[in-house]
C-alpha cells in the first residue's frame, strides 16, 4: 500500500513540476458553438450507455446474481423432460 501511495505521490509532484514549467499562456477562448458540440457528443455517449445496459440489462442482473446463463438452459432443458 506504501508503495502505490509513494508511487501517486511522486506522480502527482512530476506532473504539477511539468506543468508549472513547460505552460505557456494562450490567449485564446472556446467558442460557444464548440462547447455544444461537446454537451451533445458527452450526451450521446450517455444515452449510448443507457441504451446498450437496457439491452443487455438481464444478462448483467445474471452477472451479479452468480447465476450463469448456462445453468438456466439446463434448468429449461429439465423442466420440460419433466413435463413429458
């Protein structure tokens, strides 16, 4: 544990060393129309991931359950020798 702390210590000294000497200032500014461009592509994403877990939400509830899917086949595949 020392040694990921002592690592993420000297990190963060390296990169804020870094940084305070090699910045130089921009006088610049983000345009309006770019930060929208930003809002809808981090929205699309967002909405991507919720689609794609709806989709996939039983196998995930499957996953955290501990119940495997191929132990539900089996289970299937014994009700209905049952039912003969």
């Amino acid at each position: 544990m020392k040694k990921i702390i002592a690592r993420t210590l000297s990190f963060l000294y390296f990169f804020t060393c870094f940084h305070a000497l090699f910045t130089v200032p921009v006088y610049a500014y983000i345009d309006p129309s770019a930060v929208t461009y930003i809002i809808q592509g981090v929205a699309g994403v967002l909405i991507a991931l919720g689609a794609g877990l709806t989709i996939f939400r039983h196998k995930i509830f499957q996953l955290f359950k501990g119940k495997k899917a191929n132990q539900e086949e089996e289970e299937k595949i014994e009700f209905k020798d049952t039912e003969d």
